[in-house]
C-alpha cells in the first residue's frame, strides 16, 4: 500500500512538473517572440499611421526601456507579493495590452500600450527560469535549462519569419494578437499547477537604487536604441543620455556597497560562477540579435529576397539551436559544462568565419548551413552557461540572480545591435572613399569598361550607374567587415571559460 501511494505521489509529482514546465515555456516564448517580431511590422504600422520612420522607432524604444527598467524589480515583487502572482498577474497584463497593441488606432496608443506590455513582460523570463530551477533537482537542471532556452533562443530567432507571414498573409495587428492564446493557456497552467512561493515582508524595498538603477538603464536602452537615428554624440540628446548613465550607474554602485538594504545585493556577486556567468551571457546577447539584425537587410537590398523567403531561410538557425539543446539536455550530467561552452563559442566563431566570405551571390544553402552551425554553437553555449551560472549561488538569491541574467543578455543585444550596424555606416563610407579612388583617368579597367559602352563616366547616367556599383561593393565589404569583427569578439570571450567552476558533481 506504501509502495503504491508512493508511486501515484511520484506520477502527481511528474505531471505537476509537466504542466508547470509547458506553461512556463508558453510564457518565455510568448515574451521572446515579441522581442522581435514587430521588428518586421514596422513599415506596415508607419503607413497605417502615416508616421515618420523616426516617430514609429518609438514603437520598439518604448519596449526595450520599459522592459530594460522593470527587470529587475523581479526578485523585489516576488518577495512580497509572491513568485506566483507576480507571474500571473504579468501574464494578464502583458496579454491584454498586446490586445491594447493590436487594436491601436494612433502612435500615442500603441507607444503606450507598447510600453505597459514592456513593464508587464519584465518579468516573464526572469520568473520562468527560476521557477523551472526550484521546480527541479539539481542534477535536472542541465534537461530544464535546455527546455527554457528553447523559448528564450529560438523565440527571438523565429521571430521575423514569423512577423513576415503574419502581416505579409494577414495583418500587422496579428503580430499582438497572437499573444493571446499564449497567455490563456500559461495563464491556466500556472493557476493549476503552480504552488506559492514564501513571502518576505520584513524586505523593504530601496526606491532610491531603483530609481538609480532605472534611470541609469533606461537613458542606456534610449542612447543604444536612437544612437544611429541622432548621429551619437553630435546629438545633444544622446549626450544627456549618456552623462545620466555614468553619472547614475555611479551612484547606483556607490550606493548598494555602502546601504544596509540595497536594492541589488551585491553579495550574490561573489559567486564567481555567476558573475562569470554575467560577462559570458552578455556576449551571447552580442551575438544572438547583432547577426539576425545584419542578415535580413543584407539579403533584402543586395540580394533581392523577399521579408518571407527572408524568414524561410533563417528560421532553420533556431532548428539548429533546438537540436543543440537537446543534446545539451541529455548529456548535462555526463558532459563538463565547460567543454560545450567551448565547443558552442568554436562552432559560432567558424560560422562568423564563413559569413566573413559571403558575396552577393552567396546561395540560399551557405546562409542556411552557416546559420545552423551557429544555432547550433549558441545552443551549446546558452544551456550549460544557463546552469553553471546558477550552480553554486544561494537560492535565496534566485528571483534577482535570473533577473540580472536576463537583464545582461538584453543589454548586450542591444548593445550589439548598436554596435553592429554604427560600423557597418561608418565601414560603408570608408570603403566607398576607398573604392572610388580607383576611379580615375589611369584605372585600365574602366577604361576598357567605358569603349565597351558599360560605363561611360562623361555622362551623369554613366557616372551615377558606376557609383552604385561602387555604393555596392562598399556595402557587401562592410557587412563582411562586421561579421569578421563579431568573429573576433567570439574568440575573445574563449579564455572566459577557464574562469568557470565545475558543478559539485564534475569537480568530484
């Protein structure tokens, strides 16, 4: 009788996990979609606005920030109010302003709704990848990091493809709307099978490190978001911008060493994995969104693909990424998590190699091969970073530890992304001054071009078909450029590896 009460507690146990895992991904997925897939709606939205390109950035700003903000105010709110209902309660609200999102009728609408869905979305991933950590054993943490980042990873990649066929098939609305059935079916899922987590209303909560912290975040999301738009630092805009995150960010560093209750404990930093963890999560978020971000409009406007074949031919960059998690999963208590970090960061590097010799020509299968080699190689990297990170540091400190995991990767694809394409603009116009130095009286080839009657440099015609040619190289050698330059960035983040632990089990 023992024995078979033990058992159905073991199946009631099983199937409790189950259903909290599935709902959590519905959640992850959900956020991590919407990263990204209204990236692909946004000209659809400026013509239904009739906004300019500059007005309708604030669509994607107002996000980032919101969400940039709020993060870490995760660990603080589910201490009082309960892991719980923090999450369901950002469920609700992250569903029904992607409702507020797709029925606006004018920018000031969905800017706002925009930015609620920001603030309601912090804290789904955070939550989702501590719940799924205090919902399994230790030595299942490898299997249940390989479920989230499946969400979390692929959601972002799958992202455009999908923006693509929505509102090329149906409508840009359609992008918000499909948060909806996500929302309902994680919404039920966690009011069945999650349990409430402890209270702590002894913490009190720093406001004035919050509104440090926030400040300080947010003036970084608005300077990386709009760097490009105002020319950087010949804008006043970005100046302030960037005084306000020194100037903060300072403060804020000042303060939690020195406050008795700071907003951000900085004890949890003295887990070397996890710190570690923080710098190596910050570059996989370089690398994550700053190639997705080159790729598209490379294949748009020098290679002629159409947004759907576009998202056709990278989407098989997230198979890559779930076939690397799966594997990840299975050998997680056979394999040192080290080894697949440098394993993954070699398989990234050599698809960034591959990029570096692209051409305008390039076939669909070299994009599709290289993308996967990278998916793969982000898989490798993403799981086992998810879980040695979290090894040795104190479960007290889970809810802010997450939250900071996922606030690092956000800031470094922001910071990727900006990076990425200043230098692409800045590579385009040097290549270009470079290029058209060979236009001259002496260069042998054009003047066998201009008898043959391809170019004839004597006419405006001429002149303006041969600097489109010129404007063309220039702009495939500085993509090429980039892609080199991330290659390089990979390599650097290697030696970070020696600086990781072994989990308990692997360094017995």
């Amino acid at each position: 009788m023992a024995a078979l009460t033990s058992t159905s507690s073991l199946k009631s146990d099983q199937t409790r996990r189950i259903m909290i895992t599935v709902s959590v991904m519905l959640a992850t997925i959900m956020q991590a979609l919407d990263t990204t897939i209204a990236n692909v709606a946004l000209p659809y939205m400026k013509g239904t606005m009739g906004t300019t390109q500059d007005q309708i950035s604030w669509v994607l700003t107002s996000y980032i920030v919101a969400a940039a903000i709020c993060m870490p105010l995760t660990g603080v709110l589910s201490a009082k109010i309960g892991r719980k209902r923090l999450f369901m309660w950002s469920i609700v609200g992250f569903t029904v302003s992607s409702i507020l999102c797709g029925a606006a009728q004018s920018l000031n609408q969905i800017v706002l709704f925009r930015l609620l869905q920001g603030i309601f979305g912090a804290s789904l991933v955070p939550l989702s990848q501590s719940v799924l950590l205090d919902s399994y054993p230790k030595e299942k943490h490898g299997p249940a990091m390989a479920m989230w980042g499946v969400g979390v990873m692929v959601g972002p990649i799958l992202g455009p493809y999908l923006g693509g066929l929505l509102t090329e098939y149906y409508s840009w609305r359609w992008v918000f709307y499909i948060n909806v059935p996500f929302g309902i079916l994680a919404w039920l899922g966690l009011a069945g099978f999650l349990s409430e987590s402890k209270l702590d209303k002894a913490r009190r909560f720093d406001m004035y490190g919050f509104v440090l912290l926030g400040v300080a975040i947010g003036s970084l999301q608005m300077m990386l978001d709009r760097g490009e738009l105002q020319n950087w630092f010949n804008s006043t805009e970005i100046m302030v911008e960037a005084l306000l995150v020194l100037l903060c960010g300072y403060m804020f560093l000042v303060h939690i060493f020195t406050h008795s209750n700071p907003f951000i404990d900085p004890a949890m930093f003295k887990d070397r994995n996890f710190s570690v963890g923080m710098v190596f999560i910050f570059i996989v978020g370089v690398i994550l969104l700053a190639s997705m971000t080159l790729l598209p409009p490379f294949m748009s406007s020098l290679m002629g693909y159409p947004v759907v074949d576009i998202g056709t031919i990278l989407a098989p960059r997230g198979f890559g990424t779930m076939v690397a998690m799966i594997i990840v999963g299975r050998l997680s208590n056979k394999v040192d998590p080290r080894a697949f970090i440098t394993l993954g960061l070699l398989f990234i590097t050599f698809s960034m190699w591959e990029m570096t010799l692209f051409t305008a020509e390039v076939s669909a299968w070299d994009i599709i091969r290289s993308g996967m080699v990278q998916g793969v190689g982000l898989g490798f990297v993403f799981v086992p970073l998810s879980t040695i990170s979290f090894a040795t540091l104190d479960a007290k400190y889970r809810d802010e530890g997450t939250s900071m995991f996922s606030l690092l990767r956000n800031i470094g694809s922001s910071i990727g992304i900006s990076i990425v394409t200043t230098y692409l603009a800045q590579r385009i116009q040097i290549n270009h001054a470079a290029f058209a130095d060979y236009i001259n009286p002496f260069n042998l080839g054009l003047d066998v071009a201009q008898q043959a009657g391809v170019y004839d440099i004597t006419h405006v015609t001429g002149l303006a078909n041969l600097n489109a040619l010129v404007n063309e190289q220039a702009t495939i050698l500085a993509y090429l450029q980039d892609f080199r330059f991330m290659m390089w960035v990979t390599l650097a983040a290697l030696p970070l590896v020696l600086l990781l632990k072994g989990t308990p089990k692997q360094s017995a």
